[in-house]
C-alpha cells in the first residue's frame, strides 16, 4: 500500500494547493495544482499494480508451513518443582 498512499497524498496535496489558489487567487500556481491532482489521479491505479506485485513477490518469499510442530524442551532444562508447604 505504499505506492498507493504516495499517489492519494499527491492527489491531496493537489487538491489543498488547488484550495489555496482560488481562495487567495494565484493565478501562477493554477497548473501546478492541477497537473499535481492528474499525477495523483493517474498514480492511483499505477500504484495499485505495484503494490499488488510487491505483495505477490513476498508471499511467494515466503512459503506456508504445514503443520506446526509442539517446541519441546530438553530434558536438562526443566524447571524444578516447588515443595509443598509444611504441615502445621
């Protein structure tokens, strides 16, 4: 999901920007803007692949186990029993 949320933040930071300059009418920064929220746009699905590919190549990394098998202890490394308390 990296790739993803790199593209929705440029999108959103296009977005802000596009805010900013009709609010304070800045007429120099009107492309930027815009050309930030289409890269956005057309990072999304870009970003999706990627991420799907990644994803893929790690399950692939590693595979599934079968059945777990029960840790056991070695038989020197078991702790010692607690004594009952004495009888009153």
């Amino acid at each position: 999901m990296r790739h993803t949320k790199l593209a929705l933040l440029a999108f959103g930071c296009g977005l802000l920007l596009g805010l900013v300059v009709i609010a304070a009418e800045i007429k120099s920064l009107e492309r930027v803007a815009s050309a930030l929220m289409a890269l956005g746009i057309a990072g999304i699905p870009v970003g999706m692949v990627a991420d799907w590919r990644r994803a893929i190549k790690a399950s692939a990394a590693h595979p599934k186990r079968g059945t777990k098998s029960v840790a056991r202890r070695p038989s020197h490394a078991r702790r010692p029993r607690k004594s009952a308390l004495p009888k009153r």
